[in-house]
C-alpha cells in the first residue's frame, strides 16, 4: 500500500507485506527511487545490477537467454 509521506504528497512510502523477505524488499525498494540517477538499472551497471541481485541468483541467464 502506498502511504503519503509528506504534506504535499509528492513522495511516497511503501509498505511491503510482513512476510516478505529482506531480498525482495531491497530489490523493490531499489528499482522505484524516483530519482533515475539512484536507481537500480538506472546506474552504472545497467540491467547486471539487476541480473546480479541475489534475488536472482538461482537463474542461468545465459540458458534463458538460449531458450
């Protein structure tokens, strides 16, 4: 659920479920900075960043990419 965090409205915080793991909040919580510059993908290592998170770690992109 997205909850205004300031008067204005301008920014937002989310509220993740309580069940969810510490790696998928870090991996939705980088991905939506509203800044691009801060981004997850945005940044200098473009989709590795995102490819490399541990969230991922169980795929073979290489073999998913050959499919």
């Amino acid at each position: 659920m997205l909850t205004p965090s300031t008067a204005t409205g301008a920014r937002f915080e989310i509220e993740y479920p309580a069940g969810l793991g510490i790696e998928v909040v870090g991996l939705v919580s980088s991905m939506l900075r509203s800044k691009p510059m801060e981004r997850m993908g945005c940044l200098s290592g473009g989709a590795h960043d995102v490819k490399s998170h541990p969230f991922f770690g169980a795929i073979d992109w290489e073999r998913l990419h050959r499919r």
